[in-house]
C-alpha cells in the first residue's frame, strides 16, 4: 500500500527526514515510532500529498502522491495530530460536510454520516455543537471524519493522545475493525504500548533516519534482556543477597539490587530458594520483562550523527 525510498525532507538548514525507506503491506497496521519533532507529521503529511519531498521514490495505494495527488487522496483518509473539527458545526454537520466534500450524494452522505456517529457513538451527541464536546468524543469525530470516503488506506497522527484508558481501547478496538474490513494503517504514536498492541511493524525514527524497524518482538529484541530487583529490610540482609546470587548491581541507598533474568517461575523459585539458604528475607520482588519503552530510550538516546 505504501513503498517509498529514499525520502528526504529540509526545512531551511532542518534536515527533517534524510532518506527514509518505508514498506507497508496491504492490510497491516504500520506505527511510526519517535521523539517530539522527530518528523512524524512531516512523513504523514509527505505520503497524504499535504506537502512534497525534496527527494525520494514514493508511491502510495499506486500513485506518486506528488504527480498524481488526485489518486492518492481517493484511497486515503486522513486525521491530523491537530483535530480538524469546526467547533460551530454539530457533530453531524461535521460529518455530512465531509461527505460533501467527497461528492457522496445528499442521501448516502447522509447516511454514511449517521453510520459513523452510530460508530464512534456520537449518536447522542450528534446535534450538540462539536465546540461543546470533550477532548475524547472531538478526536472521535476527528477519526470518522476521516473514514466518510472509505478509505483503503487510513493515516493517523496520534490517534489517542490525550484519551483516557477507556477511550484509548476504544480507539483500538475500532482500528482493529478498520483492519479486519481490509482497511490499511498507518499511524504514529508517542505510547510505545500502542504500537505493542495494534502494529505489525514498528519504525523508529530518529535524527531524520530509521533507526530500527521490524516486529515489536523483533525490536524488543534489541535491547539487553529483562531483570528482577529484589529490595530489603536491611544493610545485612541486602549484602547477604548480594553474595549469595553473586549480584553486582547493588544500590545500598534504596537496600535493592538487580540481577539478569527473565522472571520464570523456575529461575525465580531458585533464586529465592539462594536468599532462604543465606538468610537474606526478600521485602519485595519485581520482575522487568524489556518492552517497547526500553526499545525506544536506547535507540533515542544519543545524539543523532547528522
Ligand atoms: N512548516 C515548517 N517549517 C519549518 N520547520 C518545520 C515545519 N514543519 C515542521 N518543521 C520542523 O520539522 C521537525 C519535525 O516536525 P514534525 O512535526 O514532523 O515532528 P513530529 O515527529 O511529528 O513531532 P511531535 O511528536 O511533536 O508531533 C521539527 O523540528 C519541526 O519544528
Ligand atoms: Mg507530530
């Protein structure tokens, strides 16, 4: 659905974007992964034929989104990071706007409106100026006002930022459904736990280059496996531990320390069964599988080489 190469964006002396390749298949769901500014929106808005690159091969749902912008805006749909909501309309005028704007025809925009309300449950809502609507139900009106064309291809800036937890498995739920229907994804996230969630890929984009890109699993991967810190009552109790599970990573301030391990049952029965045989009483015990969140701060840490 998506192949670009190569794709190179400036502002000025702002090298944005310095050669990125991206492959989205048909069908899957593509999360964009990066700090702030690191030219997320630039790449959503280059492949949406909001603005041109200054170089690269990009095709999108088969068309050159600068040669044929036509083409490339029948088969996507669009939601910003910033909603694209008129706080005067009601919800429903939103919607039918859209349908308008997409030629639908007075009837089936009509009804492709009260489909999408029903949807994002707006129903309610509906006649209720959209400048009235809370932070949630707005970015769920932003999203249907992006779906009224029944686009193959769908870009979401952010998708639920800002959302409570329950809002925010809404939102899942519904992109889980766009890509049950066949519908394609491509979204960008600052929540690490999201893109765990919904994505088949993941790419992370940092000083203008993927610095990493693959399975969630696969990139998980890359950084140092899980640990588990144990913490103590006391002084003694914490370097009894410390010798007898051989752990260097001892912090004496916070009476913890930390040893490499993927927190099985097997592996933690052993340990515990070291710290009864020296006498070291465990106050707490956490296990820390790596996650995306860990994935993303090792490849952001540095610097980008420019
Ligand atoms: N029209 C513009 N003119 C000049 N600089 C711009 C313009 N648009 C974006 N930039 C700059 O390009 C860089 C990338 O911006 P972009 O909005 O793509 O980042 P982002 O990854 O979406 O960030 P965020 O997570 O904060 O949304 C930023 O340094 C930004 O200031
Ligand atoms: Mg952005």
């Amino acid at each position: 659905m998506i192949t670009a190469t190569g794709v190179r964006k400036a502002y000025g002396d702002l090298t944005v974007l310095d050669g990125i390749d991206l492959h989205v298949p048909a069908g899957s769901i593509f999360a964009l992964l990066g700090p702030n500014g690191a030219g997320k929106t630039t790449t959503v808005q280059i492949l949406s034929t909001l603005i041109g690159a200054d170089a690269g091969e990009i095709r999108v749902a088969g068309h050159d989104p600068a040669t044929e912008p036509d083409a490339v805006r029948a088969a996507i749909g669009v939601t910003g990071q910033f909603a694209a909501v008129d706080g005067l309309l009601t919800g429903r005028e939103n919607l039918v706007l859209m349908a308008d704007l997409h030629h639908l025809g007075r009837a089936r925009g009509r009804r492709r409106a009260d489909e999408l309300l029903e949807q994002f449950d707006l129903t309610e809502a509906a006649a209720k100026q959209a400048s009235t609507y809370s932070g949630g139900m707005r970015r769920r009106l932003d999203i249907a006002m992006g779906l009224v064309g029944t686009p193959r291809l769908v870009f979401l800036d952010e998708p639920t930022a800002g959302l409570d937890p329950r809002s925010r498995q809404m939102m899942w739920g519904t992109v889980r459904r766009l890509v049950a229907d066949g519908v394609t994804i491509f979204l960008t996230t600052q929540y690490l736990e999201e893109a765990d969630q919904l994505a088949d890929r993941v790419a992370v984009l940092h000083g203008g280059r993927l610095v990493a890109e693959g399975r969630p699993d696969e990139l998980k991967r890359l950084v140092p496996g899980g640990h588990v810190t144990l913490r103590f009552a006391d002084g003694p109790a914490l370097r009894a531990a410390a010798v007898a599970l051989g752990a260097t990573d001892v912090d004496s301030a916070q009476l913890s320390l930390q040893v490499p391990g993927d927190g099985s049952v097997r592996s933690l029965r052993a340990m515990l069964a070291a710290l009864d045989g020296a006498g070291a009483e465990v106050e707490t015990l956490t296990v820390h599988t790596p996650d995306l969140d860990d994935v993303f701060l090792a490849l952001t840490a540095k610097e980008p080489a420019r």
